[in-house]
C-alpha cells in the first residue's frame, strides 16, 4: 500500500510540472487578441458538461484484514460520471466596458456510477481460543486449523459528486486544475462471496482432555468457514465519500486567430476516501477473538470497513 502510495504521488508531482511547462511554451504561442477582457471572457467556459472515466485501485481497511497472515491482492476500480461545471465570473470595467472576468474557482455537479473489487486469502492459520466457554457452559482452549481461505467482495454504487475546483480551464492552451469535494453513493449490487476450511478441537483443562469431531460443541475435521459458500456481513446503504485531485486541461484545436476550442481533453490523478463506512460491525460469533472470524466476510467484519482508493481519469469537457 505504502508503494502504491508513493508512485501516485511522484505521478501527481510530474503531472503538474508537465502542465506548466506547457502552459508556458503555450504562452508564448497564443494569439494575439486587442481587447484582453474579451479575450478572456472567451477562452474560460462560464458553463461547462464534464464527461469523467476512471481508473482506480481501491484498498479496504478493517481491523480484521490489517493481520498480516493475509494475501492481499490489489483491487480494481472503475468509475463514470457526467456532470455540469460552473466556473464563477467576477464583473468589471475594461476599456469603457462591462464584461465578466473569470476567476479562479468553479464548482460541479453531477451523477455516475462507481465499482470496486477486491480478494484475500491465505493458505494455512493456526489459531487458539483461550478460556472459551462451550455450549454445555464448560471452560476449554479451542485450537483452529484454517486451510486455503478466499474472500472477494465487489460493490456497484449511484453516485452523486458535488466539488469546487481551482484552475483557469483555457481553451487556447494547456493549464492544470485542482478539485477537492464530496460524493455521496447509494449501494446498487454487491457479491461477497468466500470459500475454506477449518478444524476444530477443544481441550478441557479440568478433565485434561481434548475433544475433535464432535459437532454439536463446535468442533470439526473438514468444515466449511463460511456458511453455504457466503460469509454475512452488514454492508451501508449510503456511503459519504471524500475526493481530492489534480490534473491538466488539453484543448482539443489548434490555436489559430479566433479560434478557439469547443471540446477539451482532461487527464488527472485522484485520491478518494469514504468518510463512512462501507460496512458496520456484526453481532460476536460463537468462537468471537479468533483472528480469522468464522462464517462472516472478514473484509466487512470487525468494526465496520472503509475503502482508500488512488487512481487515473481521463475526461471531455464540452463548452457551452
């Protein structure tokens, strides 16, 4: 994770050196234009639609998937939004004139759709359950032998981001932007799937005796961790998102005298993370303090699971 972490940084550090060397070798390219105010109420789109794809690899944390006998695979995201950008424009006299100059601020709206995937594993655990208490009421250790555990979760939301960016979307050169926002989601699908198995003996201190294989206490050979191939879990209905990114605005025509362009390319680095949680805590299981929770998601177990996402977009930018 901390890797991951590392390269989306140096990626954002290079995006925004990139966006202003362009800037400036844009500079020095632009038309010329008599009246600036005109030129600048021309090139920065009052209203703007904002057509976003994503690419993400999200990372779920819990209490129960921080041990570190767990295989952790890296995650899949995607994402699709459209939305309406409005940029705010300051009024001011120029030249005998009234015209409205951009500032440096927009805010947006919009709706889309999310996915996320992930899966862990491991092949072996060993673990003991000190001083638990049977169904009989009777004091004993219980010692698990877990064999070839997997889970994956994926998730589908309805999205709903609202944002203020910061930026000068020119439509005559390249320039960057910055966005910081919210999101909030409404759970659509989701498949929680896990498969493994476990022995289980338990040995009784007073009588100095183990028992296996006795399945009305909890104890087996060859037994499935989950039940019927599912594990239980509690996922949110609505999750409250928060979202940080950068990038750089690509116009999508040639600078020539009055021309300027309609369509703009958008390409940007993201951080995403949920403020609340994707899951909340369940109910404590038979042999609850086990390090691996049997017959629950482990994924969405414990108390409660949020998700850390960094990722790439590319967007149009179509101005109105």
């Amino acid at each position: 994770m901390e890797r991951v972490r590392k390269v989306v940084v140096v990626f954002v550090l290079a995006l925004f050196f990139a966006s202003a060397v362009f800037a400036q070798e844009g500079s020095d390219d632009a038309v010329q234009v008599v009246n600036t105010a005109v030129k600048s109420r021309v090139r920065v789109p009052e209203n703007a639609i904002v057509f976003n794809l994503g690419y993400s690899i999200p990372m779920l944390d819990n209490d129960m998937v921080k041990n570190s006998f767990w295989d952790k695979k890296l995650g899949t995201g995607m994402d699709f939004s459209l939305g309406f950008r409005r940029h705010f424009m300051q009024r001011t006299i120029e030249d005998d004139e009234v015209v409205n100059l951009p500032t440096w601020f927009a805010v947006g709206a919009g709706v889309g759709v999310s996915y996320f995937h992930q899966s862990i594993g491991f092949g072996s655990l060993r673990d003991t359950l000190a001083s638990h208490t049977d169904v009989d009421g009777d004091n004993c250790d219980v010692y698990f032998n877990f064999q070839n555990v997997k889970e994956a979760v994926s998730l589908m939301y309805l999205d709903i981001p609202v944002y203020l960016e910061f930026g000068k979307p020119d439509r005559m050169k390249t320039s960057a932007f910055f966005k910081v926002g919210v999101k909030a989601s409404l759970l659509l699908s989701e498949n929680v799937a896990g498969e493994g198995f476990y022995k289980s003996e338990g040995f009784y201190p007073k009588w100095n005796v183990k028992l296996h294989n006795i399945n009305p206490l909890g104890y087996y050979n060859n037994a499935d961790c989950y039940s019927e191939n599912e594990s239980e879990y509690n996922l949110s209905p609505f999750v409250l998102w928060g979202s940080v990114s950068g990038g750089v605005n690509i116009p999508l025509s040639s600078v020539k005298k009055n021309r300027i362009a309609k369509w703009m390319f958008r390409i940007n680095a993201q951080i995403d993370y949920s403020i609340t949680p994707i899951s909340k805590s369940l109910p404590d299981s038979d042999f609850s303090g086990t390090k691996f929770r049997l017959f629950q998601s482990n994924m969405l177990g414990g108390d409660g699971s949020k998700i850390f996402s960094v990722g790439l977009g590319v967007g149009l930018i179509y101005c109105l």
